[in-house]
C-alpha cells in the first residue's frame, strides 16, 4: 500500500522533548484504505510525540463521528468515537512491527509513517454492533421496524398459558384434592 506523505513524520531533525501534530480525517482517507463501512466521517487526531535520544513515544487521541448505517435498521446516523492508542518506536537492526505496540525500526532510519496505527486506532473505536440512537428510545419511525415489529413473534399473555394447560395435568390435579 502507497504511504500517504502527510502522515509521514521526520524525527530526525526534531529536538528531545514533546512535539504535537494535528490530523482532521474525511472519507478520502478511508478510500485509500478501501474500507468503505463508513458514508462520511469528520475525525479529529492529535498525536503526541515525545522524542529520547533512544526511543520515541507516539500517543495517538482519536475523536469525531462518522456516518454509518444502522445494523437493525440500515439507517444511516452519526456515531461519535473517541479512542486513544500509545506506540513505542525503538532502534535496531531490522523492521519488525509483530508487536501490538511496539514498533523496531532499522539504525539509521529517519521517518516513521502512521498512517496505519491512525487507521486502527479509527477502526477500533468503532461499536462491534452499530444501532441507531432512535431505535434504542423508540423514537425513529422506520419500515424496517414496523416490519420487524410485526414479524416478531408475540408472547402470550399468562391467562391464555393457564388455559392451555395439558389435559392429563388436569386428570393428575384430581389425586392432590382427593381424600
């Protein structure tokens, strides 16, 4: 997958300490991904960057909302997400990211592109089951769900349960009210 430059931080110029960079995320990013789950999205990350003279700290925030569709009804409305991810950079020999949150880079490298841990840290925040804020206080007035509703399989009531009671429980009530 091509790396898009924006996303491409040089540290090597960067003096020790904390340094902040701003990212506002639309659709266009996801495209590049091809993950096409979300209709639109309006995301805010900052991440943090503290720079050691062995190491680096990437704190990535993650908040916004993004246009998804309803997994009840196939409406589509806003979730908001927020998240947070923490990842270290550390020196040697060879490229190695089998790690969750620890990232090897070779001796001698002078960038690091976080398009990828952006991507996740976004993907992850998202429910594992999206439902529309109107379908949870019945305030969304949808086909779907009046189909749902009427599909549903109803309970009886417990008087029409009394009254269904199978005829050889009646037979063995008799022993316990006869003398």
């Amino acid at each position: 997958m091509k790396q898009l430059k924006e996303f491409t931080i040089q540290f090597v110029g960067l003096k020790e300490g904390k340094h902040h960079f701003d990212y506002k995320i639309d659709q266009t990013f996801f495209d590049h991904f091809d993950y096409d789950e979300f209709n639109s999205s309006n995301i805010n990350v900052d991440v943090t960057l503290n720079k050691k003279s062995t190491l680096l700290e990437f704190h990535f925030e993650v908040s916004g909302d993004v246009n998804v569709n309803c997994d009840v009804t196939n409406e589509p409305y806003d979730q908001q997400i927020s998240n947070t991810f923490d990842l270290v950079v550390k020196f040697g020999e060879e490229y190695n990211d089998e790690n969750i949150d620890i990232l090897i880079v070779p001796h001698g490298e002078y960038e690091v592109n976080i398009q990828q841990y952006i991507y996740e840290t976004i993907v992850l925040a998202i429910p594992s089951k999206l439902v529309h804020p109107g379908v949870e206080d019945g305030t969304l007035d949808s086909e779907i769900l009046k189909k749902l509703e009427e599909l549903s399989p109803k309970l009886k009531d417990k008087k029409e349960k009394e009254d269904e009671i199978d005829p050889r429980w009646n037979t063995l009530k008799k022993l316990l009210t006869d003398k």
